[in-house]
C-alpha cells in the first residue's frame, strides 16, 4: 500500500472509549471500548512522520440483555464525539516505528424504560493517553503494531456523582490500562486487520466496585480501488474475569456478570482530498449481559500538515 493511503488509514489512535455496561444492580457503567471504532483500518501500521488528526462521531441505539441473552425493556441511545491526535515521532525503537497519541471522547447519553422521565445529558469521559505506540514492517506484506493506552478518571460524571436527574453518568470513574495488539495485511489495495485490546480495570473508589478484565477485537476485511474503499467490519468483546466489589454476589447469583458482544457491518471509504471519509455500520447479532444493538460511526481522518 502506497504512504499517501496509509496516512489516513492508520491514523487513528488504535483506543476506544465507551458503551455502557451494567451489572445487575447498575454500579458498573461504560465499558473502555467502544466496539467497532477502529474497523476500516490498516491498524498494524503507523502514518509516516507528523501529526493527525481524527474524529469519530459514533451513534449508538441499544438494548439491555440479561444474561440469557433477553432483552430486559431498558434502552440507552448515545452519541460519542471521540476526538483524536497522534503524533507519528519518526523515531525508531527496537526497529519499529514510535508514536504517542491522546483524546478526550465527549458523549450525549440518554436511558430509556420502566417509565423514566427524560434524562438525556451532554459530558465527558475518560481522558485516554496513549504514552507509546510501535509498529514494525513484517516479512510477506505483514505489519505488527504493539500500544498502551492509559484511561483516567477525569470524566465529568460517573457512579455516585451524577448531577440532578441524570440516570447514567458521562464516565465510569475509574483507571482502566489498555495494552493492545494489532496485525494488518495489506497488498495491492486489500486490508486484512484485526485490532485487539485487553483493558484491565481497576477498582474504582466511589462504589468500591471492579469491572472484570475484557477482551475486545475490531476485524476489517476491506479493498481500496481508486478514492473508495469498501469492505466488511465485525467486532467482538468478551468479559475474562468476574467482577468484585459491593453489589458482585448479587449479580453472580442472577446468573452471572460477565458480557459478551458481537457485530458485523458494511463499510464505505472515500479520499476528499487529504481527508479520508469512512461510514461503518454495524449490526449487534449476539448480547449477553450487557447493553447491545446497533452503530452507526463516520470517521474523519487527516494530517495537520
């Protein structure tokens, strides 16, 4: 694949941010990914030297689930602003490629059900650092990217300390650290990746609850002819370990808290001049205890200079 289309395909962050989650008594909220962000791109790759931008604006429309998979009548909608610069260093470390990157995801939620009031509510999440970045050029067309992304309790809202009338806070007010893992193969146009993170969260101190370690991969089957792109998506992400904490007995005794998602969607490029447009649908097809349904994200990408 030719630099000039790599810079705005790899230009994302390779983080995530945010899609609720709740326990059985709904301590736990907002997952540290936010599922399928990062389809579309050549993930195993960084941009040449410089500094880019992206944007993702994401809306979601989802169901809760129980954890046998039945929906369970509460509904959240969002939008999520997830601005993004990274800075591609032209440094090399340990034979790869070094970049840093931050952002600062800005989310509109609203819960719905059982006869709530409205409680739609704009604030922010977690502020995302992602102190290291480093990818290496494989042998056979194959690109190995490594990263850890920081998760700080900064939001404007979380659990214990929503402001009147809020039903869901804008935040999950704990760290989360995000080590990830991404492999792309790109040849004459084609883009097989697949975009891994594992967040381990810790505990956090206004409910002395902890989320379970999770698993979460975003896939891209894609082909570049010309200025367009088209391909297929899919994500999936899996809770490992169980939650601790006020409130954990109780949800293991519902039959368990551990989430599991599933999607796949199509998804369509276009290269307006420095920028790279690029719309990705996905469909939920599989929930269990969690929040699940659709998405809709039209990603933005491009180089400052």
């Amino acid at each position: 694949m030719k630099p000039s289309k790599m810079i705005v395909q790899a230009a994302s962050v390779a983080i995530a941010c945010l899609l609720p989650h709740f326990s059985a008594n709904g301590q736990e909220l907002w997952d540290p990914h936010l599922r399928g962000v990062n389809e579309g791109l050549a993930a195993g790759v960084l941009p040449p030297k410089g500094v880019y931008g992206v944007l993702n604006n994401y809306w979601t429309w989802v169901d809760k689930y129980d954890h046998n998979g039945d929906k369970t009548g509460l509904r959240v909608r969002a939008l999520i602003e997830l601005p993004e610069v990274l800075w591609s260093t032209g440094l090399k470390v340990f034979g790869a490629d070094y970049a840093v990157a931050i952002a600062q995801p800005i989310d509109y939620t609203t819960l719905s059900g059982d006869g709530l009031p409205p409680n739609g509510r704009w604030g922010t999440f977690n502020t995302i650092l992602v102190p290291g970045q480093l990818s290496w050029a494989l042998p056979n067309n194959l690109h190995l990217k490594a990263s850890l992304a920081v998760y700080l309790p900064t939001g404007s809202s979380s659990p214990r300390r929503l402001p009147s009338g809020t039903y869901l806070g804008a935040a999950n007010g704990f760290w989360t650290l995000q080590p990830g893992l991404a492999l792309s193969w790109l040849r004459n146009g084609w883009n097989l990746s697949m975009d891994a993170t594992y967040a381990y969260n810790f505990r956090n101190p206004d409910t002395q609850y902890k989320s379970g370690q999770q698993l979460a991969i975003d896939y891209t089957v894609a082909k570049t002819i010309g200025k367009w792109t088209i391909g297929l998506g899919g994500y999936q992400e899996n809770q490992l370990s169980d939650d601790s904490g006020s409130g954990a007995a109780a949800c293991a005794q519902t039959g368990g808290c551990r989430a599991s998602n599933y999607g796949i969607g199509p998804l369509l490029g276009y290269q307006l001049g420095k920028v790279k447009l690029m719309a990705i649908y996905n469909h939920g097809f599989h929930t269990t205890s969690d929040v699940g349904g659709d998405s809709f994200n039209l990603r933005l990408s491009f180089p400052f200079q």
